[in-house]
C-alpha cells in the first residue's frame, strides 16, 4: 500500500472521529501557537530595537549627572560640582567629532488649559536639542536667543499634549499654565510615536533651561548653570569610543575628579537599548521554553488517543491483517494518522498565531514578525511529535497477532 | 494425482494457558485438491477454528507442515504469511468483519489495497466481484444500511475480489436466520460451480450437507473424512420458502 493511500486512510480515520480529532489536536495547536507567538514578539522586539538604534544612529551618548538630582537640585556629598552647560559647550567645541552636545533638564508639572490638565515631561532645553534628538518644530517655531537667556515663558509641545490640550484646535499663541505659571505656546514637534518600550515619545513639553530651573523646578542649585544631562550627538559612528575617552578626561578635568567614580555616568543609548532588549529576549524566550512544555503536554495527549484508537479498532486491524496488510503496513498507518494529527494541529497553531500575532500588531501595538524558519521549525517540530508519540501506539498496532484481534470483543 | 491446493502433514497446534497444556490440534492429515467443496463439523472446540486458521496462514502451526499448492507455509514470518494471504486466501468469518462507515465497493477493495492494485483495476474487480454475489445496487452503502444477509455477501465479495486459490468460511452461517442462511449457501454452492475451491466450518449437519466431502473433528482429531453427494442449496431454499407459505396459510 503507497504512502499517498495510506495518508487517505488516515484522514478518513481522523475524520470519522472528528470531535475527537479536534480535541486531541487542540493541544498541538495550543501548543504551537504558543511557541510561535513567544518568537514572533522576541523577532518583533529585535526589530523595534534595530529599528530605534537605527533611527537614534547608534551615534548618541547621553551623560548623565550622577547622584540623587531630586528637583534639579544636586545633594551628592564630595565633589560639590554637577554637569552645567559650559560642559556641554566645552564637548561641542572642544572634541572634534562631536556634532552637537544637548543640555537638558527635567522637571515635573502640571499643565492646565482651561478645565483640562496633563502631565507631559517637561524638559528645559536650548536649540540644541532639535539636533541632538532629531526633532523637527513642525508648527512655529525654536526659542529665541532672548527667550533662552531671559527665561521667557514660552513652550514647544510634543503631538500628544497638543492632542490631548486642543484637540483639534490650535495650539499656537495660546497660552497654558505650567505650575500655574503662564506659558505661551510658540511652537509644535513632529510625532515618533511609541518606542519599543511601548512609551509615548511625544508626550513631552520643551521650555528654555533658564526657565525650567528658575520658574519651575525653583530649587537652590550647585550651580545657576546646572543641568542633569547632557545628550551628545557623534558625527561618524566608528569614532564612539574616542569620544567616550575624550569626554571622560575632559568631564574629569572640568569637574576637578580624581575618584575612581567620576560625579557623571557616559551612557551609550544604543547600547542602553541593547541591554534593556536583551532582558526582554530572556523574558521571551523563557515563555517560548513554557510554551513548548505545552506542545509536550499536547504530545502525549496525542499518544493517549491513538493507544485508544488501537484498542477500540483492534478487530479493524485483525482485519486488515487477515486481508493482508504486514504488521509495518498497519504501523505506518498509525503513525500516519499521529503525524497528521499533529501536523494538521501545527498548521492550524500557525494560523492561530498569525491571527493573534496581527490582532497584537493591530490593537495592541506590538510589532510581531513570523520568520519562515519558525513556521517550518514549529511544523516541522509537530510532525515530529507525531511520530515521537506515534511510535509506541503504532508498534502496539502492528505487534497484534491476527487471530486474537479478529476475535477482539 | 495433481498436487492439492492445500495438505496438512502431522498438523498440532499447542496452546499454553495459565500452566496448562492444550493440544488444539492433534496430527491432522488432510488433502483438499482444487475445486473441492469441503465443511468441517464438529461439536464446539474440537478444534475447528484453529485448524482454519493454520490453513489461512492466520497463524502457524506448532508442529507439522501445511503445504500451500505445493509450497511450505508453516515456518513464514508474519510478514511473509500476510502476503500469501492477501494472494492466496479470501476468508468469509460469521461476524462479516466489514470496515463501518466504509461503502461496500471500499470493503471489497480492502485486499486490493494491500496489493498495490492501481485503482481503476480495483473498482473494476471489486464491482464485478459485488455483481457476482448480487449486490450491484448496493455499492455505495455502508454495512449498517445492509441487511444481515447482505453483509455477509460484501464478505464474500471481498473474499473473492483477489481471485484466491482457497476461499475460507469460518461459521459464515452463524449469524444469519435460516432463510438467508441457505441464501449464502446457494451462493457459495454458485462459486464452487464456478470452480473456486471452499473449506467451510459449520457445526450444522445441514448446512454441511451442501458440500461434497464432510471432515468432523472431535477433541483436535480428525475422526471422519467422507464424501457424499450434496444437497441442492437452490432446492433446499425452495422447499423452505414453500413450508413457511404453507405454515402463515395454514
Ligand atoms: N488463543 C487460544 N488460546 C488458548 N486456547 C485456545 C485458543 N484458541 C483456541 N483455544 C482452545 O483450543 C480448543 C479449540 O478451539 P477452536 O478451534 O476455537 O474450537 P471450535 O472452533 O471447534 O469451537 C478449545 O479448547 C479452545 O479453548
Ligand atoms: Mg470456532
């Protein structure tokens, strides 16, 4: 009997007992479901972080005060020196492959328009920024050079706060309070959306840095120049670790550090993500490696039925015997039928995952990518399963003695 | 004298049973030349299935030989003895045996699947074999839209359908009322005509009065070997149909 019958004598099998094919095959399809899931959300992770690495130039380094800076007020004890601007004018100017040094400064707030409020990161900023972070103003316009040294009241806003403040309405000229300070309104960013961290990235709000640490975060400072980092934007990727070395004895020099711990921390963002992603890939592939443990499960689910089935057609396989089928015969059409269970479970596991893997992608955010490797290992791997746990009923099958199955009751 | 279609040399088959000893069969000789149409009686396990068996090539025999047209059969492996049955033998058993949920012209073909038959050849032999034993209309049905009776005659069908040179009936009467008893009868009375050659368990003297040579087993001996004359299974149908008309009258 040719494989191509015996795979017709299996369906037609699988198909007489058709709940109870379904049934067996549900843990397959759980199963690989599963798997397939768990490796589509790592792929799609791994993606998002290229793609933030990539979008980032993996040429930003941000240099971080270190040290509690609750309020922008530096309480370190020791060096009694914090980050200030003028470093981050001394990086631009004095290390060659810099492109810009952005010295940034946050601080916490509310901000209230008419009877709405939100709030968004506030971040005291320079023209720099724009540069460093690739942000354009796409509405107004970037501070002027009177606004930064005056510590004007002014503002630029990401999409969500202008969302969520003015609706549709304009965002320009009006005038919102910040800590109940009066702010105007002069300019709009362009939207990034989310990050891989699912974080919205333009829920933020930018105001000169004089006005951000005299108005807002109104704490006494180490220094009236204080900032809490400084964002360091490198021209040719290949030079990162130059300029990390360069920017470390300058910061060293500057800030008068001797310690073997500098008052500052020189963060690469790539890598940052990087690290951050990894963990993520250890969470997603220790759920792929639970996951599989259910494609086990569904294994030996699969073997319980198909000892059942022997019993229940021993006198079918009594027969077939008698008619002549070799005892390899009737244990390749076990094995068929285990195979086809699980290889039909797979299959339908896999358009299970895709479906939830799209659904994912479109209401939850999350990039998901199936890569054809998986698909053939997760189909591939069932089919194994099938004949892992097909073996044992199939060798039963075929080791029957025809007169004692014929005469099954 | 033409070498038998199937001989039995010192024939014993052991069964071992919780520590006990059972000499199913105890040295049966016997000769079953082509074209013969031979019952095998006997009370209740004298032995008559198992001796069936070893000439099916369903099992092997503990000591002697069974010579298959000339050929040893007694010492094959089990997958050896499943092709000499798939060519060789068509078995009729009294409990039909068919696949459910499988159409007639399926069942029938069954043999011819483990032969390898292309598929156009099988739904040919198959569908002459259910013309054969009157079933033509009822290809397409499956064994639990088919009378008893017509069960019995997709069996015979699928015993037929791989032109074996011995045709097998353990009890094939057993489960059937009188009437379609004698039906099936009549047909195999037909297939002998025909020039098949039948071996056919019955513990029916009556039913066994429609071969032509009659052994009786008693306790796994052979005890009687004869030939006799046989019953016409056409006439003898006849006369019961005629008997009950005459009872549902009287
Ligand atoms: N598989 C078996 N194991 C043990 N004993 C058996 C087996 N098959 C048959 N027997 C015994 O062998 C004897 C003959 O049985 P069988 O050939 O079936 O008799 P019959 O068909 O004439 O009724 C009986 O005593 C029966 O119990
Ligand atoms: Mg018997």
């Amino acid at each position: 009997m040719n494989t191509l019958t015996l795979f017709k004598v299996a369906a037609v099998a699988l198909r007489v007992n058709l709940l109870r094919s379904i049934l067996t095959m549900l843990g397959i399809i759980i199963g690989v479901a599963a798997v397939i899931i768990m490796l589509a959300l790592g792929a799609g992770a791994r993606y998002d972080v290229d793609q933030q690495i990539k979008s980032l130039g993996g040429n930003v380094f941000v240099i971080f005060a270190r040290g509690r800076f609750s309020g922008g007020a530096r309480e370190a004890s020791g060096s009694s020196q914090g980050l200030t601007e003028m470093d981050a004018l001394a990086i631009e100017q004095q290390i060659p492959q810099v492109n810009v040094a952005a010295p940034t400064m946050r601080a916490s707030g509310q901000l209230i328009y008419g009877n709405m409020n939100w709030a968004p990161e506030i971040h005291g900023v320079d023209n720099r920024i724009y540069a460093a972070q690739s942000w354009q103003v796409v509405e107004g316009r970037t501070f002027s050079d009177t606004e930064l040294a005056s510590a004007a009241r002014v503002a630029v806003i990401g999409q969500t706060v202008k969302r969520e403040l003015f609706g549709a309405g304009d965002a320009l000229g009006q005038t919102v309070r910040v800590n109940k300070m009066p702010v105007t309104i002069i300019g709009v960013l362009n939207g990034k959306g989310q990050n891989t961290q699912g974080n919205d990235q333009d829920d933020l709000i930018f105001m000169p840095l004089d006005t951000v640490r005299k108005r807002i975060a109104g704490l006494t400072l180490s220094s009236p120049k204080a900032v809490r980092s400084i964002i360091v934007q490198v021209e040719d990727e290949r030079d990162m670790a130059d300029v990390e070395q360069q920017m470390d004895s300058l910061l060293r020099q500057r800030l008068r550090s001797t310690d073997s711990e500098p008052p500052f921390r020189i963060r690469n963002l790539s890598e940052m993500i990087a690290t951050r992603s990894e963990t993520m890939q250890i969470f997603n592939g220790l759920l792929a490696a639970v996951a599989s443990v259910s494609l086990l499960v569904g294994g030996i689910g699969i073997m319980n039925i198909m000892l059942v089935s022997v019993t229940e057609r021993t006198r079918e396989i009594g027969l077939r015997m008698a008619v002549g089928a070799e005892p390899k015969v009737i244990m390749k059409q076990f094995l068929i039928e285990a195979v086809l269970l699980c290889g039909l479970g797979g299959a339908i596991g896999l358009a299970l995952a895709v479906a939830v893997s799209l659904s994912l992608q479109h209401f939850a955010g999350l990039t998901a990518i199936i890569e054809l490797h998986v698909v053939l290992m997760s189909v591939g791997f069932s089919c194994l399963i099938g004949i892992f746990f097909g073996y044992y009923p199939a060798t039963k099958a075929a080791g029957l003695q025809p007169i004692d199955a014929l005469r099954y009751e | 004298m033409t070498t038998a279609v199937i001989a039995t040399l010192a024939l014993e088959k052991h069964y071992q049973m919780g520590g006990q000893h059972l000499r199913a069969l105890k040295g049966v000789d016997i000769n079953i030349a082509g074209g013969e149409f031979v019952a095998v009686m006997g009370p209740s396990g004298s032995g008559k299935s198992t001796f069936m068996n070893l000439l099916g090539c369903l099992d092997s025999p503990s000591l002697g030989r069974i010579l298959l047209q000339g050929d040893d059969v007694s010492r094959l492996s089990a997958a050896q003895l499943a092709r000499v049955r798939n060519k060789y033998i068509g078995f009729v058993f009294q409990q039909f045996n068919l696949l459910p949920r499988t159409t007639a012209l399926d069942n029938v073909m069954l043999p011819l699947l483990y032969s390898n038959t292309p598929k156009h050849e099988a739904i040919r032999r198959a569908t002459e074999c259910l013309q054969l034993v009157g079933l033509a209309q009822r290809m397409d049905h499956h064994p639990a839209q088919l009378s008893g009776g017509q069960q019995q005659r997709v069996a015979i069908a699928r015993a037929l359908v791989n032109q074996p040179a011995l045709l097998l009936a353990d009890e094939p009467t057993g489960a059937l009322d009188s009437e379609t008893g004698l039906e099936i009868m009549q047909l195999f009375q037909q297939l002998h005509q025909q020039g098949k050659t039948i071996v056919l368990v019955t513990h029916e003297p009556d039913i066994a009065a429609f071969a032509g040579r009659q052994l009786t087993f008693r306790d796994g001996e052979l005890i009687a070997d004869k030939k006799t004359q046989p019953q016409n299974a056409a006439v003898a149908l006849q006369q019961f149909r005629q008997q009950r008309l005459a009872q549902v009258s009287a």
